[in-house]
C-alpha cells in the first residue's frame, strides 16, 4: 500500500477524532476541535498523520489511516495519540509513524521524549520498549486540571 505521513492540517482534524475514537483513545477536553487547533498551531510540524495518497484527488474520500500529537514544551519533546487504524495494525506504521517523528524532533535538537500510557492499556509498553523507549517506574504522574 502506498502511504504518506504529513504534517496534520486542521480540515483533518475530524477524521482523527474519529481515529482515536476507532482505537479507543479516550478523548477529553484537550481533544476537542479548537483544543486541537490549539496544539497543532503551538506545535507546528510535529502533529502528523499518515494517509493512502491515492485517495488525495478525492478530499472527502481521503482517509487518515494514522496519526500522532508531538508537542515541545521548551525541555521536553512530548508524544501524544498514537493511533494506526485497525485494518493496517501490525505491519510497522507505528513504528514508521514514531521514527518520522523522532527525526523531526531531532532536527529540532529536542534532547529527550516523554509519553505517558494509561494503566489500563499497559500492553501498549513493549511496543514502546521495542522502540527504545525505557518504563519509568520511579515516576508518578500528577495532574491539575484548569479547565473542562
Ligand atoms: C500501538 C499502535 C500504534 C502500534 O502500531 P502498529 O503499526 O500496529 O505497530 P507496529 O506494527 O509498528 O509494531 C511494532 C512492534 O510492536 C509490537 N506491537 C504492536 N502493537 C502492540 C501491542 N498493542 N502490544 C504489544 N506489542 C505490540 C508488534 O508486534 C511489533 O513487534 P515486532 O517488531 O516484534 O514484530 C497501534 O496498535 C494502535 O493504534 N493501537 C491503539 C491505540 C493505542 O493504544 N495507542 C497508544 C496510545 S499510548
């Protein structure tokens, strides 16, 4: 299959809620439309998708097939959403998906990545570890929620 990973454009943005929603990511007031916005336009070039390029012609049939949030905070390159649709799963788009990003962030001399995983999708960590990636478990993770 011919595919393509680009930079994720707001007219996409509906089609990659329905992504996440696809491989139950749960979505939460940061995945709101204008949230999104908010996060591809603070992070330009590090929100990716990846597409069929055969189906570009045709907009309204062009699928998004996966998709990634990177986000930089000035210290730390942060990984958000990997999602790869189920009907592709298995055959190294994620993988793919995540190399294309980590170049980019390296471009950028970003010096360190963070991602977080739910608990309840901890199977997803030896993806991750066959990446690269160490599990931190000398961290906890704390939130504060401003807004929702
Ligand atoms: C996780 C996800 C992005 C992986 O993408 P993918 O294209 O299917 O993965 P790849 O084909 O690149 O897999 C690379 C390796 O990781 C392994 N792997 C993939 N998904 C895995 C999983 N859920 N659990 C354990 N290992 C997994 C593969 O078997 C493969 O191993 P190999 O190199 O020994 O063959 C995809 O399965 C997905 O969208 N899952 C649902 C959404 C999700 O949970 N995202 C993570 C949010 S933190």
């Amino acid at each position: 299959m011919e595919i393509l990973i680009r930079v994720m454009e707001e007219k996409d943005l509906p089609k990659v809620q329905d992504l996440w929603r696809l491989v139950n990511i749960e979505l939460t007031y940061s995945d709101k439309y204008e949230e999104l916005v908010k996060m591809i336009n603070h992070n330009p070039g590090l929100c990716l998708v990846l597409e069929n390029p055969s189906n570009r012609e045709d907009i309204l049939k062009k699928d998004i097939l996966g998709a990634v949030l990177g986000g930089f905070d000035g210290r730390r390159g942060w990984i958000h959403h990997l999602a790869i649709h189920p009907s592709i799963q298995g055959k190294k788009y994620g993988t793919l998906m995540m190399d294309e990003l980590i170049r980019i962030f390296l471009e950028r001399n970003v010096v360190k990545l963070k991602l977080e995983v739910f608990k309840s999708n901890k199977e997803i960590i030896d993806f991750y570890k066959k990446l690269g990636w160490n599990h931190r478990t000398d961290l906890s993770t704390m939130s504060l929620t401003l807004k929702e």
